[in-house]
C-alpha cells in the first residue's frame, strides 16, 4: 500500500532511492498526490510510456504528506495508565492522637 511506503519514508534518512518497479510506482502515486517531493525517472521509451526506470529518490515528505501520516496514524496506541502508576506504599496507621481535620483548625482559629 503507497501509505506504509510513505510511513517507511517518514522514518528514514531523507533522501531515500527506490530501485523495485513497484516501489518506484508507488513513489510515481505520492508524488501525484503530493505528499512528497521526488526525482522521478521518465520511461526509456517516451512515445509507448514503457520501458525500466532505474530508480526514484524521495527528497522530502511534503507538508499535505505529514498530514496524512497523522491522519492514518491516529489514534496512537498508548500503554494502559495503570502501567504508568508507581506503586503505593502503605504505612501502618499511627498509634496516637490525630489532628482534627483542616476545616475544623480553621474554625477553632476564627473563634
């Protein structure tokens, strides 16, 4: 799909070169598009639009690119919060006399 090979393009080194018929097809697409910038080569034979191409290099992900690698990126997948909480250390309760509650200080205090 031209979008996994967009996404593999995002995450490598820039500029990058294709050599497989189909790779280099699929640059031709994202470049249509305009998603990225690319180098392109024409047919060898320009009257019949056929013969091999050589390679395709990707010299940059436009920005119409990066918003579709955002849209087809979303929702990112996170880790579940609770993986995320340290644990809680527990402490015996104190054998003593507790202090009243803060509403009450303030109360004791006004009077």
């Amino acid at each position: 799909m031209t979008m996994n090979l967009l996404r593999q393009i995002a995450t490598s080194r820039l500029p990058v070169s294709f050599y497989r018929t189909e790779d280099i097809d699929k640059v031709r697409l994202l470049r249509a598009a305009g998603l990225v910038v690319a180098l392109v080569p024409s047919p060898s034979d320009p009257i019949a639009l056929a013969g091999t191409p050589s390679a395709a290099q990707v010299l940059a992900i436009t920005s119409k690119g990066r918003e579709e690698l955002a849209k087809f990126d979303y929702p990112v997948t996170r880790p579940p919060r609770w993986r995320l909480r340290m644990p809680r250390i527990k402490t015996l309760a104190r054998a003593g006399p507790t202090a009243p509650p803060p509403a009450q200080r303030e109360s004791s205090r006004l009077q």
